[in-house]
C-alpha cells in the first residue's frame, strides 16, 4: 500500500505543509502534519499529492513537481511537470509539447528539479 500524503503552500509564511489535506465547511483548506501536530490553511490551488515513489536522490515525487527524466545515457533528457491522468488513473510526466512519459516503471532515472508553483523557469525552452 502507498503512503498517501499532500502539500501545500500555506497562507501565513509561504512555505509548504505536509500531511493530511482536508476541507472545512467554511471552504477553508488544511494540511495537518501528523509528526509535528501542525495545522495550516493552505492554498487550495497549491495542493498536491505525493505520487508514492522517490527520485533518485530519495526525495518525494509529488504533482506539480518539474522532473527531469533519463532512460539511459544515449536518451536524450525529458523535463516536464507531474500529473495525474484521471482516464488512466496513474501519473504521467509532460513536457511543453504534450509529449508523456508513464511514472510506473523502473527503466528511467526522475530527479525533481522544481516544481510548477516556484520554478516556472525550468520549463522555459532553451
């Protein structure tokens, strides 16, 4: 079973909470933390769910994160941006041009570089 666990970027400092995401009746939105007991509004356009797999530094991949992909050393590197694919119920990456890569296999190396809410820059053709 996976671990299931969200971000998002919180309304009083800027910075990411992690845990338990969750909506009050007002419409609030709120991560807890689990470890530390914290409780935050976030932004709900900021929400994103850990995918359950690490990139090859051992850091959490999770939507909205900028990859960047390698198949071996003769495939080119691919950048592009996590998200979920609700008609295939799995995780994809994608480039600028639409081009995908599936997240469920092993054949490549991911290493998050960014992620779309602080690093739109990474995504800017070279």
């Amino acid at each position: 079973m996976r671990e299931i666990e969200f971000r998002g970027k919180r309304v009083d400092n800027g910075e990411w909470g992690y845990g338990y995401y969750y909506v009050l009746s007002d419409g609030t939105h709120r991560i807890y933390n689990y470890f530390n007991g914290g409780n935050y509004q976030i932004f709900p356009k900021t929400i994103c769910e850990y995918i359950g797999r690490k990139d090859k530094n051992n850091q959490k991949i999770y939507e909205g994160d900028i990859v960047k992909v390698k198949y071996s050393d003769t495939f080119k590197e691919f950048i592009g941006i996590v998200q979920y694919r609700e008609n295939h119920a799995c995780f994809y990456i994608e480039n600028k041009t639409g081009l995908e890569k599936f997240l469920g296999t092993n054949y490549y190396l991911y290493e998050v570089i960014g992620n779309v809410y602080e690093n739109t820059e990474l995504l800017e053709e070279k």
